[in-house]
C-alpha cells in the first residue's frame, strides 16, 4: 500500500465511521463496544485483484469489491483519466438532452446486444428495474386497457432494494419486515436441480421448471401477464446455473403467450459469466435487459433499462397524444461519468481478452471447488458460470440439510483473517444462506485462485474440522 494512510489520521477515520457511518447489511451492535477487533473494517486503497484495509493489511478479492461489481480490477488509470476529461469538460446535464459518452457507450454497448437498441440511463440496479417494470405497466394501459400488467418473479432471484423491486423479490427475509407491498407481481419456482422440486433429472428438470411458469401463467390468465422478470445465473439466492432445456423453454412460453421478457443483468451483465451478458449463453432473445455493477466496474455509478426497438416502438408511435411516451426521469442518468468509464471499462475488457480468460480461469476454479469437495463433505454442492461460482454447504449430504449460518460465516471470517475475501449469499429464505460465493475479477490467474481456494480449504478444517 502507499501512501494514502500517512495523509490521514487513521484513528479520526475510523472513529468518524463508527460514530456516523450507518452501513449496508450489518446489525451495528457489535461496533460499539470497546472491543478493537470490532472496528469497523475501512478498505483504504486497491491494486489489480488486492485491497489494503486501515491497518495495512492486504487481501485478495475474490468477491470484486464485496457485491460482484468491479469486474476489471483496481487502479485503471485509464478509466480515472477518462472520468477526469469528462468531468472537466461536462460533469452532468439531463432532462432531455443527451451528452457524448452517453451517446458513444450506448452504440459500444448494443454492439454486443444483438437485437437490443435502446439504453435508458439510471442510477441503480433497482431503479433500472423499476423503469422496466413501469414500461411494462404503461403498455399494459396503452395497449390492453391495463389488464396486462402483472409480473412474474421466480423464487430465490433479487432484483433491488426499493419496494417495488421488493415486491418482486424472491428471497423473503430480504423482504419479510417492509410490507405492505406492491400489488401485481407474482411468483414462479426456482430451477435449483440440486433442491429438487420435481423427479426429473438435467434436461428434463430444466423444462419441467420452466413449464411450472406457464402453470402460473395459466393460472392467472395469459391476458393478465404482462412480463417476466429473471436473473441468467441467480446470484444472492445461491448462484443459481439452469438447467439445460430452461432457458429455451422459457422463451417460447413467453412467444406463446405474449409476454415481455426482462432479463436482469445487474450482476451477470459485462462480463462477469464469460460473455458479454448472461443470458447469451443460452440463445435467449429479450425484451428488457437491466444492469449495474460490472457496467462501469464501480469506478463511476451507472445502471441502464436496455430494450429492443419493438418496445421502443410502443411509446412513439402515436406523437399526437400527449400521453405516448415515457413519463420518466432519473436525475443522476444525466452524469456523464459514468458513460465515460463504461466506454474504458469495456474497452479494456475487450483488448485484454478478459471473456476468455473468464471463461478459462471460470473454468479453472469450478475444478479447484470441485477438488475440495472430494476433502470436505461440508461442500454439498459447486456450481458456477465463468468468474461467478458458489459452493453449498451442507451438514449432511444424504439430507442436503443446509449448514448453519453461524458456520457459513466463520468460514468467510476465517478467510477474512487470512487475507482472502469471499462471500456467502444473502439470506435467501431460512436456511438457505448457506452458499460460499467467489466471484473475483476477471483479471484473476491461475495463482489468485489458488490462493482464495486454499484458503477456503484451511477455513472449512478449521470450522467444520
Ligand atoms: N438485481 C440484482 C440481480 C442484484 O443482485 C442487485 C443488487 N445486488 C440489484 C438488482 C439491485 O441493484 P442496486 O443495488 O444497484 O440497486
């Protein structure tokens, strides 16, 4: 690490976080005793896949920034000179008006969109999903009278934090303590083979998860469903990969029946399973695709609601009525940072190969997991796609009985400790919070996941024995 720490008083910071700083995801009780080893963790500067915390102690990052996000690694002088011109030159003007790297990064990114042409600029993920959830609703009022409106959401999958992102979200203790909740969105199973809800194996589980939604469909009445909402691979509900047979069966139920296909890239999207989006591993062809995190890989925020021409069509096809068009604004989508570092992001991604080596080191690391799962019977089950890999843990195979919490975070405390950061996934429904998540960057080589896996082996003998 150099330097950043000795132009600061280090202690100040940190006690200015623990007196001020509300954080993400943590029960803040623990911080406020007189315990030093409960100082809030400040991560101070990072270099390529490493981070330096407040005391100068360095680890690896094999969850890209904690929540999947800065896909091309720390330190891209690229990308902060290329935020630096921009703001210099224009920091931010919205409303209406567009502005060069919103322009330039909306031709570069549906360049790898084959069939999408719009990109409506946000601030988040969520927010990004709103915006498809209300295009959804407004065609559903143009076009049938408001009766098509509802959304489907599968079990297990998160789509943000607002209440209507909430509402369609399938991990309930995310959710269980802000209702009252938005009406119209309703809920299809999870393709999770290994927690089988069919006796149907490979193909077959796929089709049979992906029939269980035309089940809903039929349900509600075809004529009252206006899209579906999915993840590719589901990430905080436990790395979830479908099954072969899903994702084709998905998409003509969705033909069959009239409905809007929105697929969820926040997590998957720019790169993060080895292809530029998620949902081109498996030939799919969207309506709506939303992303976040890996778009600018942190350096900047920036989130979009990407569509194909034949929704954008839907809201100027009549310019006499003062209704017909999208009725939204998100302030911040008028920055210009954050296109200005997606257009470097992206570019870097592309003249380092860094799909292939996702696919590649994606590959290596499914095997090292899968190695350690043979040593440690705690690893129920591995699964992942390029840089983006969960191990289950279970406290019996035979039953498949999830590992308790308390355990599952030991393991990522005790790589904590020794210098590598991992994940376990969110709490998806009771018990099933038991999935180790890696996600690194995808610069990663063969030795950085040597390393974030051999430390995960020495943590599961030191909690599970
Ligand atoms: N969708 C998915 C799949 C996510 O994982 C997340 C955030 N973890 C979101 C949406 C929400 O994104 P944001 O936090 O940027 O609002």
């Amino acid at each position: 690490m150099d330097g950043k720490l000795r132009d600061n008083d280090i202690s100040h910071v940190v006690e200015a976080d623990r007196a001020h700083v509300w954080h993400h995801l943590i029960q803040h009780a623990a911080w406020t005793g007189d315990d030093p080893k409960a100082d809030p963790r400040i991560i101070v500067e990072g270099r390529g896949m490493r981070v330096w915390d407040q005391k100068g102690r360095e680890h690896i990052d094999g969850v890209s920034g904690g929540v999947w996000t800065v896909n091309v690694g720390y330190g891209r002088e690229r990308i902060a000179n290329a935020v630096r011109d921009q703001l210099i030159q224009l920091p931010y003007f919205a409303g209406s008006a567009g502005s060069i790297p919103g322009a330039l990064f909306s031709e570069k990114l549906i360049s790898k969109m084959p069939g999408m042409s719009r990109v409506y600029y946000t601030n988040s993920g969520s927010e990004a999903n709103e915006k498809a959830f209300k295009m959804v609703r407004q065609i559903a009022h143009k076009r049938y009278g408001g009766k098509k409106h509802k959304i489907l959401y599968r079990d297990r999958d998160y789509h943000g934090t607002t209440i209507a992102c909430l509402s369609a979200g399938g991990q309930d203790e995310r959710g269980a303590q802000y209702g009252p909740y938005t009406p119209g969105f309703v809920r299809v199973p999870h393709c999770l083979e290994y927690r089988a809800q069919w006796d149907l194996e490979g193909e077959d589980y796929g089709i049979a998860a992906a029939n269980a939604i035309e089940e809903v469909i039929l349900a509600e009445g075809p004529d009252t469903v206006g899209a579906l909402c999915l993840e590719p691979v589901t990430a905080g509900g436990g790395v979830i990969v479908p099954p072969e047979g899903y994702w084709p069966r998905v998409q003509e139920i969705c033909r069959k029946y009239d409905i809007l296909l929105h697929i969820d890239e926040v997590v998957c999207g720019v790169g993060r399973t080895g292809t530029w989006f998620g949902y081109q591993h498996y030939g799919v062809e969207p309506d709506f695709v939303t992303m976040a995190k890996g778009v600018a890989s942190g350096y900047a925020a920036i989130a979009c609601c990407v569509t194909n021409e034949r929704v954008f069509d839907l809201f100027k096809d009549d310019a006499t009525d003062p209704m017909n068009y999208f009725r939204d604004i998100s302030t911040f989508g008028g920055c210009t940072a954050g296109p200005a570092a997606a257009l470097e992001n992206m570019a870097i991604i592309e003249e380092e190969n860094l799909l292939e080596n996702t696919n590649a080191m994606g590959d290596y690391m499914l095997d090292q997991l899968r190695s350690l799962q043979d040593k440690h019977a705690v690893i129920g089950h591995v699964r992942g796609k390029g840089l983006f890999l969960g191990a289950e843990l279970v406290a019996d195979r035979a039953t498949k009985e999830p590992a308790a919490e308390k355990m599952v975070q030991a393991v990522v405390a005790d790589c904590m400790a020794n210098g590598v950061v991992i994940g376990a996934t969110n709490r998806s429904l009771p018990g099933f919070n038991n999935t180790l998540c890696y996600s690194p960057a995808l610069i990663a080589t063969k030795d950085d996941i040597d390393q974030i896996v051999s430390a995960t082996d020495a943590a599961l003998t030191r909690v599970f024995g």
